[in-house]
C-alpha cells in the first residue's frame, strides 16, 4: 500500500498524542507506522527512542536513537537521549561520552550537564559532578533538580555548608520538593543542628506524608536529641510505608534499648535479621540487647555471627570480650579486645575492656597502660580513671611488697611518690566528670577538669566548654581568664591574649591562694613563650620558683626554655644532673633532646627508653608524647 507525507505527519501526530495521554504501547505503533511512510525523519526516530525508554526498552531505545543519530549526526537530543538509555542500562562510561557529544553540539544545553552530573555522580567523579551540575544551573538557573543534586554531591565532598544553600535554593524555586527538603535534613543533621533537621524532616513529611526517607531520617535526628520516645514513633511510622526496612528496625531497636524495653528491641533485631540475614550491623546490636539480659552463651553466637559477616567490624569484637568476660573467660576475652583495637586502634571501649580483663588476670601493669589509652581517647570516660586510680594502688602494694621483701622491682625507674600523686589524681577526675555528668559541679570541678582531662589531650572545645562555666558562674575568675586565652592561642583566636599578657605586671599575686598563684604564674609563662617573649617567660618562671612551691617543675622549665630558646647547654645541663635523681618524663625527653642535638647518641637513646616507661604509666599530655615520638624517629 503506498503512502505520502500527509501520512507520515498523521501517524507522528498521533504517536504524540498516544505519548502526552501515557499510552505508550499506541505510541511507539504510531511512530513507528510514520517511520514507515518516512524512514528519514530523525525526529519520528527521536519520539520512538523515548517512548521505548519510557518503556524501560533500553536496547530497543539505544537503537532508535542511533538511528536518529545516523540521519543527523549533530542531534544533541538524540545524544542525550542515547546518554540516558546508556544510564538506564548502568553504562555509565557510554552515557557519559554521549552526554558530552550532546554538549559538544549544544554547549548550554542544561538537560545534557545536568545528566552528565549524575552518571558522573554515579562512577564516583564527584569533583566532576559538581562541574556539571553548576552548569547546569549556569543554563538554566531554576533547575531545581540541578540545585538538589549539586547539594548532594557538594555533600559527598564534605561541604556542608555549600550544600545547604544548594537545597535551601531548590526548595525556594520548588517548594514542596520533598527530597530536597529531606536532603537538606541531612545536612543538617551532619551539622549536629538536631532542631533544624527535625523541623525540617518534618517538612518533608507535610508534602509526602507516607516518605519513608523521611520518616526514618526523623528518628535519626530524635535519637541523637535525646528524644527517645519521639525517635521510636518515627521509626515505626517508616517501617509502617516500608515494612521491609532493615535500617529501620534495626535503629528501633537501638532507641527500644535506650528506653530499657530490651525485649522489643531484641524483636526489632530479629525481624531486621530476617529480612537481611547479612545486616552485621544488627547481629551486633542483638548481641548487645543479650548481653544487656545477661544471656552471654547468646550474645556471643550473635556477635561471632556479626564477625562472621564483617571479620573488621570492632565493636562485635568489643561486645564479644564484653560477654566473655562477664563469663570469666579472661583470656578469651583478652583476645577479643585486642581484635577490636586492631581493626579500630583509637576504639575506648575496647581499650577499657582489655584494661579490666588484664586487671583481673594480675597483669596490673599491663592493664594500667590499657586504661591510659582509654584515657587518651576518650578523657571524660569516669570509669577509666577510677579503674586506673585503682590499679595505680595495687601497682604501688606490689612496689612496697617487693622493696620489703628485699626484691628489685622491675620498675624501679618509676618514681614511687609521682605514682602516688598519680593514683590520687585519678580519683579526683573520676569524682570530677561523675559531677559534670549530674549536673553538681562547682567552679573548682570545672577547672580541674579543664586543667587534667581536656587540655592534656588538646580538647580545645570541651575545655572552653569548662571554662565558659566557670565564667559565666564569676565571670573574672582569673585563673580561668588565663586558660580562656591559652585555649584561645592555642584555636588560633588570639584575642584575648594581648590584652592579658598586658595585665600580668600589676597583677596581685600576695592576695591569691599560693598554689594558685604559683600555676598562674606557670601559665603566664607559656603565654609569654608561646608569642616568643622568652625574657618575660624566664621573668614569670622566677617569680614561681621564689613561691617554693614544686620547685622541680620550675627548673625543668628554665631548663628547657634555656635549651629550646637559646641553646644554652651549661645551665641545663647542670638543672638536669640534679633532677634526674627524682625524674619525669618531661625530663628525660628534655634530656634525649639535649644529647641528640649533641651528638650523644648513646644517652639519647637511654633517656627515651626511660620515658618511654613513663609513657605507659604517666597520663603524658599529648605535646609530650608527640615530642618523645619525634626524637624517638630523629634518634633512629
């Protein structure tokens, strides 16, 4: 049967109107019927590849749009078009080169960056992505789909703050677009701005109120609010429009533990386990919720199971020492720790774990050097400065067993009274951050534990956080003003400094407390030192040492300033003969660094073996410790 032009336009037509009315199948006949009467027409070619793609007919689609590309090469598109049926097939590399053609024919053609941004945000090139997806927006800038992608690819790379704006820009175009609405959550919740998440989410839900996303999300946010009860409403709410999500049974089963409802959460776990026998994750937590029942044969199955599936995956390793221990199983349980620290080596539970399995063992030295890696990863952990003070008392008996009994402890580098001082001050942290924690310290407490726990081990914000309650109760509490500008220095926000260091010569000392004054006048010293007025250091350092007071740290100090800051050997040499008969490990790392800038390699070498001891037993700030790790590596 022959046919004309007027026929081709006719079955094109009606292809266009079968595919605005979604009848697809009455569409791709249609154009393929005007295909018939013109095989020429790129554009049929065109409507029929989409059509098919509508379809999910990649193959059949990749083939119309090749044919549409035969007739008229510079088609950008049919080469986006192609790109995309490429993408839909999981082709990413052919997508890609084919969202480029489009673009080399077109160069402001939106749709072609905009989908060049998402394969490229599926292969992983997210520097890339993020080209493309501004763009996009460069083209066509009320893309909100653009914005939203860009926001989170921006995420990906750890922008937070870019990304929000990118999402905050595609609601203000498009304000009931629930997924941007919902990815600006996230970004808010990975900015800790639990509020704002939440009334976000929430937001979400108003315009798509059975978003499981969304409602999974919430609870996220509740829980780590605090919001225990409101995190399981929502947990339920997404496992109500998505009854197989493991993700969130298993975090209702964390916030049903929260609250003590251990055998609803255990449920929650198992029913996450049913419908992902592989989830580690909850094999973990259903081990943990055991443990909590005290069933210990069964939360160890359940954490060997999690081990099983993620041989790395530390915290079944930690729970599974957990529950060997509370079994007497010492040994095993040491074993597990110390799986755990290998596959997560800065891990405080494991660390505190080993501590106590190896206490119990009467390994004490073992177990002191335990807790003090709790300590230096996680300060504010009570239980480890009070199972250290503890430990610290049975180290000494041992000492003074062994010195009565006429035996030469094998420690006798550690000095027996700084292990006392040690021991006491473990107790008085532990009472300290037990304080915080209830909502019962005073000002004292605060400092003390600025002083011991935080500034130590450089927690600049947790310090501050200290500090800001004492001023806030006394507001020119000096000593606290002094540490105000330490953390200050020390954050690069040296405001305050200045102004204070400008104070130091008319300050009364007499009507201080004489301890007090003693470690003002220390702390002014490195003030001083740390802006290089090395004179005015040396000036407040001897100002200390007329106090009387702990007059070992004073001349450690003018020993060191001396060396540090103008290389003066004779006076430090001389301080450090004399100190070295009652020794710290700030002074045996002074010492090794004296003698390796003097060619005594030899004494280098024995001065870091001494501190090295003091390393394990001393709470060393962490300078200190960085210190002796660089002579240690110069030495060698």
């Amino acid at each position: 049967m022959e046919t004309s032009p007027d026929d081709h336009k006719k079955w094109h037509d009606i292809g266009i109107a079968s595919y605005n009315q979604n009848q697809l199948s009455e569409a791709i006949q249609a154009y393929q019927k005007a295909i018939q009467c013109r095989p020429t027409c790129h554009k049929v070619r065109l409507d029929l590849g989409t059509a098919l793609y509508c379809k999910e007919q990649y193959d059949e689609a990749i083939e119309a749009y090749q044919k549409a590309i035969e007739i008229k090469p510079d088609y950008h598109e049919a080469w986006c078009n192609f790109g995309k049926a490429r993408y839909g097939k999981g082709q990413l590399s052919e997508a890609i080169e084919a969202y480029q053609k489009a673009i080399q024919f077109n160069p402001d053609y939106h749709e072609a960056w905009y989908n060049l941004g998402l394969a490229l945000s599926e292969k992983g090139q997210t520097d890339e992505a993020i080209e493309a997806y501004q763009k996009a927006i460069q083209f066509k800038q009320d893309s909100h789909e653009a914005l939203n992608n860009l926001g989170l690819a921006l995420s990906e790379k750890g922008q937070i703050d870019e990304a929000i704006e990118a999402y905050q820009k595609a609601i203000q175009i498009e304000p009931d677009k629930y997924k941007a609405w919902n990815n600006l959550g996230n970004a808010l919740l990975d900015k800790r701005q639990y509020d704002e998440a939440i009334k976000t989410y929430q937001k979400a839900i108003q315009f798509k109120l059975n978003y499981y996303q969304a409602w999974y999300n919430l609870g996220s946010a509740l829980y780590h609010k605090g919001q225990t009860d409101e995190a399981i409403e929502a947990y339920q709410k997404a496992i109500q429009f998505k009854q197989d999500s493991h993700e969130a049974l298993n975090n209702l089963g964390l916030a049903l533990s929260e609250k003590g409802q251990i055998d609803e959460a255990i449920e929650a776990y198992q029913k996450a386990i049913q419908i992902e026998p592989d989830k580690y994750k909850a094999w973990n937590n259903l081990g943990n919720a055991l443990l909590d029942k005290r069933q210990y044969d069964e939360a160890i199955k359940s954490c060997q199971k999690a081990i099983h599936i993620k041989l790395n995956y530390h915290k079944a390793w930690n729970n599974l020492g957990v529950a060997l221990y509370c079994k007497g199983e010492y040994n095993e349980a040491i074993e597990a720790y110390q799986k755990a620290i290998q596959f997560k080596q800065d891990y405080h539970k494991a660390w505190c774990g080993l501590g106590a399995s190896l206490y119990h063992k009467g390994q004490i030295d073992e177990a002191i050097k335990a807790y003090q890696k709790t300590i230096r990863f996680k300060p504010d952990l009570h239980e480890a400065w009070t199972n250290l003070g503890i430990a610290f008392g049975d180290f000494l008996n041992q000492i003074e067993n062994n010195r009565n009994s006429g035996q030469v402890s094998a420690y006798d580098i550690i000095n027996f009274h700084y292990i006392k001082v040690l021991r006491e001050k473990c107790n008085n942290i532990s009472l300290a951050i037990k304080a915080i924690s209830r909502n019962q310290a005073g000002i004292e407490t605060y400092l003390l534990t600025a002083k011991n726990v935080w500034l130590p081990y450089q927690k600049w914000e947790e310090a501050k956080s200290c500090i800001d309650n004492v001023l806030e109760r006394e507001p020119q509490h000096f000593e606290a003003l002094v540490i105000q500008a330490e953390i200050d220095l020390a954050t690069g926000n040296p405001t305050t400094v200045a102004a204070l260091l400008n104070e130091y010569d008319s300050l009364d000392f007499e009507s201080l407390d004489k301890q007090i004054a003693h470690d003002i006048k220390l702390r002014f010293m490195n003030l001083f030192e740390s802006i290089g007025n090395t004179d005015k250091a040396i000036e407040c350092l001897t100002s200390a040492y007329v106090d009387d007071i702990d007059r070992g740290t004073c001349e450690y100090h003018q020993a060191r300033i001396l060396w540090e800051k103008r290389r003066d050997l004779t006076k430090p040499k001389e301080i450090l003969t004399r100190l070295l008969h009652y020794p710290t490990p700030q002074i045996y790392i002074l010492d090794a660094d004296i003698a390796l800038h003097t060619g005594n390699f030899v004494r280098c070498s024995y001065s870091l073996e001494k501190a090295e001891s003091f390393i394990d037993f001393g709470l060393m700030p962490l300078k200190d410790i960085r210190k002796w790790e660089e002579l240690q590596e110069m030495c060698l």
